[in-house]
C-alpha cells in the first residue's frame, strides 16, 4: 500500500537557522497521524515542505507516491492545507470565500454550489453562510477554514495546530469532526503542542524535538515504552535545590522507585519514575515526615506523552515551551536594542 504521506532525512535550513535537521515519517492512509513538539522544533517548517510551500534543502517527501519537489502541482491537488493562522477576508461572507477557493482549485462550475453546500452542512455553518467572516467567532473561522481545505476533496486534510486558541466548546467539535473525516477514510495530519488533543486523536504519533524525531509509534506503545507509575512531587512551592536533591536521594533509595529527575523549571519539584503499587506514595509521605520535611503537593498517575517527551530529552513540553519562548523574547530584545 503506497503511503499517504513518506518523509525521509528531511532537511531545511534558514541561513544559519537549522529549522529541520533529519525528519523522517511515514502516515497511511485512513489514520489521524500526530506530530508533537515544542514550538519551534521543527513542524511547521516539515508540514510546509510537505505542502509545497518551502523547498527542503534536501529529503525525500511524497504525497501518495507523489514527489513534492518534482510535481508540487499534482501533490497539492492530493492534499488540503490549514494553516495555524486563520486568514479569511473579513468583507466576504462565508459563501463567496468558498466560491473564490473553489476558483483557485479551477472545480467544474456545475460542481461549485453542490459542494459548497456540502461543506457548509458538514460543518454546520449553513447559518452563518452569508454573514461576513468579520462578524464570526474563533471557532467559527476555524470551521470555515477547514471547509476551505475540504472543498476539493483531498485525500489527505493537513492541520497546523488546528485548535490553538480555542475554547474548549469548540475544540470537542474540531476534535469530532476530524475523528469523522478518518471515519469516512480521509487521512489526517496534525501537528499540536496540546499533549491531550495528540492522546485522543492520534492513531499513529512522531514526537520532534529541535529538528528531529525523537519518538514514534503509537501513543499507547510510546508509554508502554516508558514504562512505570509517575509521581510528582513538590516539597515546596519553591524548594532550595539543595533540599530537592536531599529529597531525591533520599526517594531513590526505595525499592520501587525507578528514576528520580529535579524540575529546575518548575521550583525544584521532582518527577519519579515508580513500579505501579498503592503504597507508593504513603511510603514516600511518611519519610518525608520522618526527614523533618513538608509536602506541598504529591500526585500519582499512569505515563502519559509528555512523560515520552521527559524521557527522550530531559525536559517536560512546558519546559521545552518556555526555553523556546525565552529565546523568541531574547531575539526580540536584541533586535530592539539595535534600533
């Protein structure tokens, strides 16, 4: 079965910037296809060499057995693209916005209406068709936008962050909707930095981290991987790094305890890696106690993605998160400060 979607050793630089260092992926067809990562590490510049819209400097990337760098015409007719940023002429109403998009996609005028209306009933919007975009709301835009990208029948539906910014109201209906797209057998492809949408969506997920994939497989396989309880822990709001690192010596000498990192990021509190067993954290309550040591806060749950991220790099998403926007705002001082 040819692939929905082939990457290979994906690579593209900007100047000195390595935007992508070494992607490679492969989506079949039918399946919700995820890739999470931090902003800037690397997703949108893959979605947008995929889409033809940036030339990778070097890599294999196909389009249902279509090369994207040797026929970007006939790949941009197998695909839909969505953009992160909503980009609708406010004076239009919904209607003519679709009617100029099916003209970019040159459909058979006796197809247009047809089809429009198509759109408009699958994502519920006959009732604000002929409003101005101007006056639509968030999700509104979104569901628009998405109509946009479907309106020429796509075999494959690519969604950068498709839910940022949203509520949750209108998140559940993005996330139903693009459940009943794989339903009816369009392949989707979705990048977010949101952990739970990648969980709940995502048949099959590659995790980038600056520029690389540094996990793949199934979101339940990826945790599995892992392995093990997690527990976090919080001496104190803000924990001295000297009292944390007495704690974690302290919690990596029991038994079941498996792995023991410091959160610099987040006041010193401690991420543990346990064997699954109800005393767990009893146990490390009570010798806290007996240290003479307070319990700001201690949670017990099962691994989840971003403990797949943890794993693989050291950091959490959040943290990952903040390093990226510290980077954009230190960028942005310099620049400023050369004014």
């Amino acid at each position: 079965m040819t692939a929905a979607v082939l990457i290979e050793n994906l690579q593209k630089r900007y100047g000195k910037v390595e935007a992508v260092k070494d992607v490679s992926l492969e989506v079949q067809p039918g399946e919700i296809f995820g890739l999470l990562g931090p902003n800037g590490a690397g997703k949108t510049t893959t979605l947008r060499c995929l889409c033809t819209l940036t030339t990778p400097d070097s890599g294999r990337v196909e389009v249902a057995g279509t090369s994207v760098t040797q026929h970007p015409r006939a790949a941009r007719q197998r695909l839909g693209y969505v953009a992160q940023e909503v980009a609708l002429d406010k004076m239009l109403t919904g209607r003519e916005l679709l009617q100029l998009q099916a003209a970019l996609y040159h459909l058979p005028s006796a197809l247009i209406s047809e089809r429009i209306n198509a759109m408009l009933t699958l994502l519920d919007l006959q009732a604000w068709a002929d409003q101005k975009t101007g006056t639509y709301s968030g999700g509104l835009r979104k569901r628009l936008d998405l109509a946009a990208g479907l309106l020429h029948q796509p075999d494959l539906l690519i969604l950068d962050e498709p839910t940022v910014g949203l509520d949750i109201e209108s998140r559940v209906v993005i996330w139903n909707f693009l459940r009943q797209l794989r339903e009816g057998g369009t392949t989707v492809l979705i990048t977010s930095h949101y952990l739970e949408e990648v969980d709940a969506l995502a048949d099959q997920v590659a995790i980038i981290d600056q520029g690389k994939v540094i996990a793949a497989g199934t979101p339940s396989a990826l945790k599995d991987r892992v392995g093990g309880d997690r527990i976090t822990l919080r001496i104190r709001e803000f924990a001295p790094l000297a009292e944390a690192e007495q704690v974690k010596a302290m919690v990596e000498a029991m038994p079941f305890v498996q792995d023991v990192i410091i959160n610099t990021a987040q006041g010193n509190s401690l991420n543990l890696v346990v064997t699954p067993q109800s005393e767990a954290l009893i146990t490390i309550q009570q010798a806290l106690k007996d240290a003479g040591l307070p319990t700001f806060g201690i949670a017990q749950s099962r691994p989840s993605l971003d403990d797949v991220y943890l794993a693989a790099t050291g950091r959490t998403l959040m943290d990952a998160e903040l390093a990226a926007a510290g980077q954009r705002d230190t960028k942005k001082e310099r620049k400023e400060n050369m004014r």
